[in-house]
C-alpha cells in the first residue's frame, strides 16, 4: 500500500516535470532563455524542453503591434498651442533586447513619442502642422526609430490622427477658407467669361469671313452674267443690219423727247447715223426729178440748179451746230 503511493506520487512528479518542461512555440513568437538568471539565447518556433526547475522564460511576439498615445499639448514655432494624437505601428526585430534593454516598452514609447512630438511641433509653424502631415508624420517616425532602434524594436508608421487648433485659430482659419473658395470662385468666374468672349470672337469672325466669303462668290456670279449678257448682246448686235440700228436710234430719240429734261445730248454717232440714213432717199429724189426737166426743156440748166440746191440743203442739214453757211 505505501508503495503504491510513492509511485503514484513518483510518476505525478514526473508528469508535472514534463509538463512544466515542454514548450509549444508559435511561428510568430520566440522565447528569450534564462538559466539560472543568465540569457542563454532563443528558443522557438516548434517544440522546445526547458528544465522547469533552473530555466525560466520570457515570451516574444514578433507581429507588428500599433500603440495609441493620446492627446498631447504642444507649442508651435509661432506660439500657437495646439492638440494632437497619433497612433505608432511597430514590430520588435530583435527579441533579445527587447527584453533585455527595456522593462515595459509600451510605457516607454508614450513618454518617448510624447516628447518627440512637442520637439517636432516646436520646429514648425502651425500652418505647417494643419497642411503637411506627410512631413509631420516621417519627422516623427525618423526620431522615434533613433530611440527604439536600441530597444529591438523597429516604429514602421506613425500617422496623426487629429491636430485641435485653439478656437480663436479655427475662426480665423474659416474666414480664411471663405474668402479662399470666393477668390476661385471669381477667378473661375473670369475664366469663365473669358473663354466665352474668346468663343464670341471667333464665332463673330468666322461669320464675318464666311460673310466676305459668300458676297465675293456673289458679286463674282454676278459680274459672269453680266459679261455674259453683254456678250450675248454684242453678238446680236453683231448681226443686226443698219436700218435696224436706226430704228433703233429713232425709238431712242422718241423717248427722249417725251421726256421733262430741258437739255438733250444727243451723239455724234447717233445724228451722223441719222443723216447718212436720211441723205440717200433726199438725193435720189431730186435726182430723179432733174433727169426729167432736162429731158422736157430746151437745156438741162433746170435740172442742174436744183440738184445743187438739194445739196446744199443737206450739207446745211449735217452740221451739228446746225447754222447756215
């Protein structure tokens, strides 16, 4: 019976030793050794035996981690406070110090990024602060990475998440932002109006050359039919006799004369036309007449004296000036 319970409590014993003894270790985790107080190095991933009774453990999460610090006072290169928080990412890339150099690295990385901010702040006017977050944020990143970097651990991002001006600055900044969109406002304005009178130009002065453009194909079409119809006349005229010209001259002359004008110029061709018309049948007449005297009388004095008056009548007749001489 005591036997019994010696070994029972023999192999109890033993079960609990190799409990305590085997390690199951995750691909993201390693355990930092000690021996009898001394870091012997790093176990893991997988299976690892440690004696329970002198080896003792400190687990190490190797995923990328993020701390919040939270709303932070700081004063601008322009004395204006402001409010700000912002989130740190971070990983540990060397498990062996970051057990060994720092005791609780969350505590330490607020403080740490607590007084890098103020530093960072300090060297930036507040427009700098609200407009440039991107330099803000790698600035920040930059010296928190110098002093974690002793630490094992490697910060990867650190964004601003909210920057709260004082009041008196958020009323300026809306005045500002107003007066802002209505300076875009007039200047897209102007633009506006002014590609406008740019497109009325060019419309009004490609109406104006299509215009040019339509009266000289005009005044050409018109200027080829009038030298076509004076060309179809020339050709008439061509053809027609002399009687047919002056009875042309006379209809001229009868709506002359109906006319109220005091004054009637009449050409040079046009009366010498007439008179050369008129001078055939007059000469004939007498001619004619002359012959037939001679022939009835005792001489031809009679005939003779009459065709010389004729003659002198139309001689009379032909002068423009129309005197007598």
């Amino acid at each position: 019976m005591i036997v019994g319970v010696v070994v029972g409590a023999v192999v109890l014993f033993l079960l609990i030793i190799f409990v305590l003894s085997v390690k199951i270790v995750r691909e993201y985790q390693r355990i930092v050794l000690f021996r009898l107080g001394r870091a012997i190095g790093l176990r893991g991933p997988g299976l690892v035996f440690i004696n329970p009774v002198t080896d003792r453990t400190s687990w190490v999460d190797l995923r990328e981690r993020f701390l919040e610090i939270p709303h932070q006072t700081a004063i601008t290169k322009d004395n204006a406070s402001i409010s700000i928080d912002f989130i740190i990412f971070y990983k540990v890339v060397d498990p062996s110090m970051s057990v060994l150099q720092v005791q609780n690295f969350a505590a330490a990385a607020q403080n740490v990024a607590a007084t890098t901010l103020r530093s960072v702040v300090g060297d930036m006017p507040l427009d700098d602060v609200l407009s440039k977050r991107e330099e803000m944020n790698a600035s920040l990143r930059v010296r928190l990475d110098e002093v974690t970097e002793r630490w094992g651990v490697k910060v990867t991002t650190v964004e601003v998440r909210e920057v709260n001006p004082p009041a008196g600055v958020l009323e300026a900044m809306t005045r500002q932002m107003s007066a802002e969109r209505t300076r875009r406002a007039a200047i897209t304005e102007a633009q506006g109006q002014k590609q406008a009178a740019i497109t009325l130009a060019e419309g009004t002065k490609q109406a104006a050359i299509l215009g040019a453009e339509g009266e000289r194909q005009s005044a050409i079409l018109r200027a080829e039919g009038l030298a076509a119809g004076l060309e179809k006349i020339f050709v008439i005229g061509r053809g027609l006799d002399r009687n047919t010209m002056q009875l042309q001259y006379l209809e001229t002359l009868k709506h002359v004369g109906t006319a109220p004008s005091t004054k009637i110029v009449v050409p040079m061709d046009l009366l010498g036309g007439l008179m050369n018309g008129l001078r055939a049948p007059l000469v004939a007449t007498p001619s004619s007449g002359a012959r037939a005297s001679g022939d009835s009388g005792p001489s031809g004095e009679t005939g003779a004296g009459a065709d010389s008056g004729t003659r002198a009548e139309l001689d009379d007749a032909e002068r423009p000036d129309g005197h007598n001489s």
